[in-house]
C-alpha cells in the first residue's frame, strides 16, 4: 500500500502478506504518514467505496475518499470528485516505477525488514528523480 502525491511522490507505504482486503489496511498506511503529509483527499478504486471507510478516514485524518463504483444506488460522492478520479494514472506510474526494481518485482527478500528496507530506497531514488 502507498499514499502518494498529486507529483506522484511518495509519502507514505505499508507492507502486508496478500491475503488481506485493501480496504482495510488503509487506516495503518495514513497512521505511518508523516503529520503534515497526509493529502486532504485519496483517490481508491472501487474497493474503497465503503460508507463506513468514508466517514471512518474523514472522522480520524480529515481526508476525503474519493472511490467510484458505478453500480451503487446511493451516490455518496458529488460528480465533481468523481472527475478527480482520473488522476489516479498518478498512483500507478509510482508502481510502475518500482517495477524498475527486479529485487522488489521478483521478491528475493524473504523477511519483511530487508523488502522493506529495499523498498524504502526505491521510493527515495523515485523521490530525488521526482524532485
């Protein structure tokens, strides 16, 4: 999991076995952000459209969550946030950068602390090529 910015700078990231839903691994990943970081809004795919993770992220970070799903009946969001969702490019040109890295791809690393420290130097290389 990765918070990352409207530059497509990361801010802050998480790492979890496979199994669990994304959704709700999303409170732990805003916990590590630095304080000032945390953006005002997120943009998920439609795994994170849950009323309750809405008012959940809103109550506890102040952040709005901006995840569409097409086929709900309610609409909870406004069309105006629904277009902010085609930034999400963004988010996805970070994972493709990291895609660079053949140890972070194939996963060599069998502990958690040595991927962790690997991937904590791919985002700082992506942060200087960024700034």
């Amino acid at each position: 999991m990765a918070v990352v910015d409207g530059n497509g700078v990361p801010l802050s990231f998480s790492v979890h076995s496979a199994s669990p839903a994304e959704n709700t691994l999303l409170e732990e990943t805003l916990e590590v952000a630095p304080e000032g970081l945390i953006p005002k809004r997120l943009i998920g795919d439609k795994a994170y459209d849950d009323d309750k993770l809405d008012r959940c992220v809103r109550d506890r970070f102040g952040v709005e969550l901006i995840a569409p799903n097409r086929r709900r009946r309610s609409k909870t969001q406004d069309a105006r946030s629904l277009r902010r969702y085609k930034r999400r490019w963004k988010v996805e040109r970070l994972f493709a950068w990291l895609g660079n890295s053949r140890r972070l791809v194939v996963r060599y690393e069998h502990h958690v602390e040595n991927f962790m420290g690997f991937l904590s130097l791919a985002f700082a290389l992506v942060t200087l090529r960024r700034l």
